[in-house]
C-alpha cells in the first residue's frame, strides 16, 4: 500500500434502496442458503439446474446487483459469489470496475487462494513478498506472536504512513492497475478505508489549473513520502525501498480502458521537473486537498469477510487511524500494471543508496 492527512469524515450513506439496505437483504441468501447455483445458459433459453426453462429477458436470481454509492465512485456489489463466478458474472463486475473504480462486496469471506484467484482476472499478482508463492500479503499492526506493535518499530511507521492519499506502487518503475483489499480481523470502531476520484477531480478543475498543469510530472518515492513523516528508511528495508530510481509520471493520466483523465497525484509525488522544491510541493498539495473532498470521497467500515477492489489508475486511498492497541489484520493482493501504460522512466532518487534502473519491479 504505502500516503497528507485529512480528519476523518461519515462515509457517504448510499443511495436510498441502496448499498446498506441491499446487503441486509442479500446476508440472508449467502451460498449454501438455499441460493441456486449458477445459471446453464443457452443462445435462446435460460435453463436452470432445478428444470424447466427461463425466457429471455427473465431475471436469473444469482445476477450481480450492482448497487452505485452517493458519491462519484463506488459500488456494493452483492448476489454472487466472488470464488465462483461463471463468465457472465465476471463481465459484469469487469463492467463495473471500470464504471465505478471502487467496488465493495461485503462478506466474501475469501481464503488466501481466492482472492488471489479474483485478483488475478484483473491482470498478473505484482509481487511484494521476497517468496514468489506470497501472492496475497497481510497489512497488519499484529505481530507473529499475537502482540501489537508499538510505536517505534518500523512496520508501525509504514502502516501509518497509509493514512495519507496515494495510489499503489506508483514508486516502482511498474505502477499497479488495481488493488484488493479484504478484512480479516477489524478494531471495535475506526479503521475505515478511504477511497478518492480523482477522474470526478480532473473534471471540476477550472480550466486555468487544467492549463498549468498539462505537460507537467512530478516523480514518485516511498523514500520521499515516509521521511515527510519522519521515518527515514534505508535502502533494502523494505519492498518499495529500492534503487531502481524515482519514476517520473504525468500529473494528469488519461485511463486506458475508459479514455477518462485523472489527476495521478498522491503523498508519493514530489519533485515536478521545472518547478522549484516550494512550488512543486505546495502545487502537489493543492491538488490534494481540492481532489480528496466529498462528493468525490467514499469511507468504508469494514466487517471481517468483506472485500474491496480499486483501480489505481484513476483512484487514490488512503486508511484512517484507529485505537492501535486493537489489532486490526487485512489481506492486501496487487495486480501489475500493463507494461505499456504503467511503466514509467525513473531519475535517480537522492534517498535510495544508489541508482540501478530497471523496468521491473523484481
């Protein structure tokens, strides 16, 4: 994961009929409820596995409901089991990824295999683990022997760095097309997941600053973003800590499925070439606060087994403080970039311990 800091807000309630209300009717018809399998579904009839037949246009009981959020972004999404999805649900919820950017379906309750099983539809796992079979990484202030961590360890600092607006990996030279998020054990309150449009944001730009900033990059470091909280890291400690360079990337990056613009800004961007370290940071800033502001901000409550995907394309996140005594344990899966539009040039980065470049993330 790896992000300024706003306060903390009351997630958007969803549509009336909407998100909340759908899961409370759909918790009752999880698998092995009485739910029916998948649909057989032929050119002119739909038939399902009970016998007799469906005419076309009759609704199959297992369809997605895709239920949009009162905000620019997002959607809950229910009715179907993400381990077991035939071709037509998985079209689907491709539609709505790219529709939404944020979907949110609740009580999945996914094994390790199955989200990375999901994640995996969307492209390759990037990996972030040192062992190549880790496809799906814990994001956790919970240590092997059960006990919390404090303060000033290392992990701790990374965590918290979270709590500002980024989008994942865009300090790789590979930057991420999508992420996905499930909770595992989550803290009595607080903890949310935070998610911001930033296509909605490009869009109520005035045209002055759309103008200023065309044409203009700015480079992206973990190194960076971590010492602007005061946690210095040296090279190797961790995955993102690398001497691959500081990759350079536009301020405004047009989606490559949609053909939407979005600001691609985030707490790892600094150092636009052309202006100077004041101007860059407080145009960077700026940007920030203006994006990251409702209605274009979605807050979720997690409940163990619930599942979130974004697309880091045109979406930053950020997680929200909670009382770190309690331990609160996700599960996070990365899916890669498409080489020819996520891989960025990199320049040398002054906090790295030296300077190789390289277009991979290994």
């Amino acid at each position: 994961m790896g992000g300024p800091e706003m306060a903390p807000h009351t997630p958007h309630a969803p549509r009336p009929g909407g998100a909340v209300a759908l899961r409370e009717r759909v918790m009752s018809s999880q698998p092995g409820e009485g739910v029916a399998p998948s649909i057989v579904r032929d050119a002119a009839v739909l038939t399902p596995p009970w016998g007799g037949s469906m005419l076309p246009g009759t609704r199959d009981p297992m369809e997605p409901k895709v239920a949009p959020i009162d905000a620019t972004l997002g959607a809950v999404v229910t009715n179907l089991d993400l381990a077991r999805m035939d071709a037509l649900t998985w079209k689907t919820v491709e539609q709505a990824f790219h529709d939404h950017a944020v979907l949110v379906f609740p009580g999945q309750d996914l094994s390790a295999e199955a989200q990375v099983a999901f994640a995996n539809r969307f492209g390759e796992i990037e990996l972030l683990a040192p062992d190549p079979e880790q496809k799906a990484v814990p994001i956790s202030n919970q240590k092997p022997d059960g006990s919390v961590m404090e303060p000033d360890e290392h992990r701790f600092k990374s965590l918290r760095g979270n709590e500002g607006w980024h989008t994942d990996s865009s300090y790789m030279p590979l930057a991420a097309k999508a992420s996905v998020l499930s909770a595992q054990v989550v803290p009595s309150a607080d903890g949310e997941t935070e998610w911001a449009d930033m296509r909605a944001a490009y869009a109520a730009l005035d045209e002055a600053t759309r103008q200023r900033i065309a044409g203009l990059s700015a480079h992206h470091s973990l190194y960076h973003s971590q010492a602007k909280i005061g946690h210095v890291v040296q090279t190797g400690g961790g995955y993102g800590f690398h001497t691959k360079g500081a990759p350079l990337r536009p301020l405004v990056k047009v989606h490559s499925v949609t053909g939407r613009p979005a600001l691609y800004i985030g707490r790892h961007a600094y150092g636009i070439p052309g202006l100077d370290e004041a101007e860059s940071e407080k145009l960077l800033s700026d940007l920030i606060d203006f994006a990251c502001r409702p209605p274009r901000t979605y807050a979720h409550r997690w409940q163990p087994g619930d599942v979130v995907i974004w697309d880091n394309r045109c979406v930053l996140h950020r997680a929200r403080p909670y009382d770190y005594r309690e331990v609160r344990v996700m599960r996070h899966t990365r899916v890669a970039g498409d080489p020819a539009t996520e891989l960025a040039p990199t320049h040398r980065d002054d906090r790295a311990g030296a300077y190789e470049p390289s277009s991979s993330n290994r």
